[in-house]
C-alpha cells in the first residue's frame, strides 16, 4: 500500500465515521419524536480508486405493519373517546342515583309532593312545593334537552374543524410527496422529509383510519378501509358545510343538516362501511347523527307521556276538552307532529305556577277553577297523583313495550343512558391500553438509546483508528522529507 493509498483510505474512514457520528447523535435527541424513525449510515466500497470506504446512503428503519397496526389502535381510540364523552355528558345531564338533582329523582319528589299535598290539601305551603317540583322536573329535562343541542352543535363544529384540517393535511402529504422524489433522484437523504410525511399521514388517520400504498421514487397513496382514495398522485378534497345551530328536528336526511362530500359527491359517514370510517370524524357524525338524536327521542318519549297523563279525559272535571293539562307543550295540548324536541319546550301549565302568574291552589280545585274551593278537599290531587303512577303504555317504545309508570320510565331512562356510559367506557378503556401497548411496541422498535451509545463507541474507536493512520503517514512523510 502507498502512502497516498493509506492516506485516502483514512480520510474517506474520517469522512465516514463522522457522518455516522452524527446520524447516532439525531437518533439520540429524537428517540422520543413523534413520527421520528432510527437511521443507520449504509456503507460500501470506494469503486472510484479501490480504497477506502464511501456513503452509499442512509437507511431509515421502520416496520409497515407494526406503524399500521399503532395507527389502527390511534383510530380506534380517538373513536371511542369522541364517544365515551358524549355519553358521560349524557349521564351528567339525566345525572345518577345519588344525585337529588337526577331526573328519576326529580319525577320522585313530584310523586311526593303530591302526597304530601293530598294528605293536607289546605296548606299552601305543600301545594306550591308540589307545583315547585313539576317545575323542577319540566326544567331538568329542559335542560337535558338543551345539552342535546349543545353537544349536536359542538359535534357539527368539530365535523368541520376536521374537515378543513384534512384538506389542508392532504395537500401538504402531496406536495411533500412531491419534494421525496425530486429528492430521491437526485441522490439526497430522504429521512427528513419521510419523518415529517409519516407525523402528517399520522394526523389523517386519527381523524380517518388509512391503508399507505407504495408508489414509485418514495411517494405514497392513501387509502381509507371504506375504499375511498384520499391521495393518489393529487390529493382528494372533502367539502362540509358548518350550521350554527342544531335544532332536534334538523337532520341530513330533511335538509337542515349538512352531509359529507368528497371530491364533490356526497358519502356515507355511518356504518362500518363508510369511507370514513373509525376515526375521530365518523365518531362525531355519530354523536350529531344517531347518538344525540336517539338521546333526544328518548327525552321526549319521557315528556310525552308527563303531558298525555295530565290530558286524559275526566282527569280534571274543571278543563275544557281542548284546554292543556297540568303539564304542557310551551303552555299548549300535545300534538302528535311536534313530539321531536318536545322535551325541550315542556313547562308546567301557567294556570297554577305563582312564578307566571298562576295559583297553586288550582291544584287541588282544578286548573279551570276560577276560585278556591273546600280547602280540606284532596279528590283532585289524588287524580293528579293515580294519573302520575298509574302504569299505561308508552309512545315509541324507546324503552320497551311492557306500560310504565312515570317513576317507571324515569328508572328506565337512567337504567339506559347508565349502560350506554358503561359500555363507553370500556370500549374507551380498551382503545387506550392498546394504544399505549402499540406505542410502546413501535418506541421498542425505534431507538434503543444503549445500542446507540455503544455504536457511538465504536464510531471514536474507527476515528481514532483512522486520525492515527494520518499521524503516520505524517511522520512517514517528515522523515523521508528530511532525508
């Protein structure tokens, strides 16, 4: 070997060994980045002279199928999240057993309070706590109805908040698709870019689960499991039009609600077929589209039956055939095409409420009376009372066919929403342990902070090796100047 031979081979060893120092270094201070994946510096033989060693690239290590089995568990939890909290907003409006405020409860004292106002029905006293309970029952599922919309609207902003972030995420992967083959041809590393393409193509599939298919020079293309092509070559455009409120009887299906279009054609957002399928964005079509709205028709089965209690006929010798009972639809009868919301504009009749104007003592003298009368006479109370527990069917048969009372149907509407949150919650339980599991699999995979140490070891050994072929060469060189 000559000199300038062992001179050249311990500088391309420099060269070489420097590079690789620095890749260990990058994987070092990114071994807990997100989307960040471990590199190693692919070396070769110099075919230019002979000697020495060249950097042919540098390998960025992934596993496809376990990055796509994490992204699976990332989808599912974001899913099952988005709905576990609906639910437990649910079970926070209906509220819980021990809660004094719950609507079961609340339709309990109402029971109550008439009991105690029939057993002395010449108090005032018990008659305005009675009307006070039927006001609070009204208000309770008021407001239960009220969170309905709340969280239909809230539902409708996210829908679009994904949508605009989806878009804009997809031109992004595209463009950088763009820059991964330019880059490639050319000869330059890649790792960056494919870093920050995976961190991106991340972000979609939480919102909509998808499958990454190779394409030619390092791009990709995206597919959902429903089989629509986000990205291929250009990238997809969805289009969702935000509404302000979302009112009970606002649907897709009548026109008040917006659907989902992509690439100008409207698609699917519920069943496990939809394009959209699993991810964050579905579960928000679902909170807005059939969970919130099955909640609602729930809510007004409840106040239905309240109203339809208090119109039987003969129930109040004093009303008139047309005249509301002691509950009411925003003060009026109930009418069979306005069931939808009902529950949100159910009110105690003005008739015997002293907030409105009202006196409780039609309460015991029925809601036509135009004066008092025997204070020690309990019969109307007692009819309010046997209408209140007496069991009859239910419209809808949103909680079964068997007939309830309306302590009944209060226990049942707890019974269902508690299950539904329970149910949620397990489900959500499960995503997030498998989440973490497959995260911890793919960081297990990723850098191992130990074996970089010791390659970084074995980096100084080689550059030491080499620094120390040049010192020679160099002492080589001075002695044979000075001979």
């Amino acid at each position: 070997m000559t000199i300038s031979t062992a001179l050249n081979t311990a500088l391309t060893g420099l060269s070489a060994a420097s590079r690789a120092s620095g890749l260990v270094a990058d994987n070092i201070a990114n071994a807990l980045t997100p989307g960040y994946a471990r590199r190693s510096l692919e070396l070769t033989g110099n075919i230019v002279n002979g000697t020495g060693v060249r950097v042919a690239g540098i390998t960025r290590h992934t596993d496809p199928v376990l990055v796509a089995n994490r992204r699976g568990a990332d989808a599912l939890q974001g899913n099952a999240d988005t709905v576990s909290r609906f639910h437990g907003e649910m079970a926070r409006l209906v509220g819980g057993v021990d809660d004094p405020n719950s609507i079961p409860n609340l339709m309990a004292e109402f029971e109550s309070s008439l009991i105690a106002a029939a057993s002395n029905p010449g108090a005032q006293v018990r008659l305005d706590a009675a009307v006070g309970a039927a006001v609070d029952v009204t208000q309770a599922l008021n407001r239960a109805s009220d969170g309905l919309r709340t969280a239909r609207i809230g539902a409708d902003r996210s829908i679009g908040q994904q949508v605009d972030r989806l878009n804009l995420v997809l031109k992004d992967i595209e463009e950088i698709n763009g820059r991964v083959q330019t880059t490639k041809l050319s000869g330059g590393d890649t790792s960056a870019l494919l870093d920050q393409r995976q961190r991106l193509i991340d972000e979609v599939n939480t919102m909509v689960p998808v499958n990454v298919v190779s394409r030619d020079h390092g791009s990709v293309a995206l597919f959902t499991d429903g089989g629509a092509i986000l990205l291929d070559g250009k990238a997809g455009q969805f289009s969702f039009a935000q509404t302000p409120q979302a009112m009970p009887h606002m649907t897709v299906e009548n026109g008040l609600l917006s659907g989902l279009q992509f690439n100008g054609s409207p698609i699917r957002t519920a069943g496990t077929g939809a394009p959209i399928a699993g991810g964050t964005l579905a579960a928000a079509f679902e909170v807005r589209d059939t969970l919130a709205v099955d909640a609602q028709k729930g809510l007004d089965s409840i106040a239905r039956d309240l109203i339809e209690r208090f119109e039987a006929p003969g129930l109040d010798p004093t009303a008139g055939p047309g005249d509301p009972g002691l509950l009411t639809d925003n003060g009026a009868r109930f009418s069979s095409t306005g069931e939808v919301g009902l529950a949100g504009r159910l009110e105690v009749n003005a008739a015997v409420d002293p907030a409105r104007g009202g006196q409780s003592w039609r309460l015991r003298d029925g809601l036509g009376a135009t004066q008092p009368g025997a204070p020690g006479d309990a019969t109307q109370i007692k009819a309010f009372h046997q209408a209140l527990t007496t069991q009859r069917p239910v419209a809808g048969a949103v909680f079964g066919t068997a007939d309830m009372t309306a302590a009944d149907l209060g226990a049942a509407l707890l019974s269902s929403v508690s299950q539904n949150a329970s149910r949620a919650t397990e489900r959500l339980t499960f995503a997030t342990a498998s989440q973490a599991e497959m995260h911890r699999i793919e960081l297990q995979q990723g850098v191992d902070t130990d074996v970089e140490l010791r390659t970084l070891m074995q980096v100084e050994q080689a550059y030491a090796a080499n620094a120390r072929v040049i010192e020679t060469v160099s002492e080589l060189m001075d002695t044979l100047l000075r001979l």
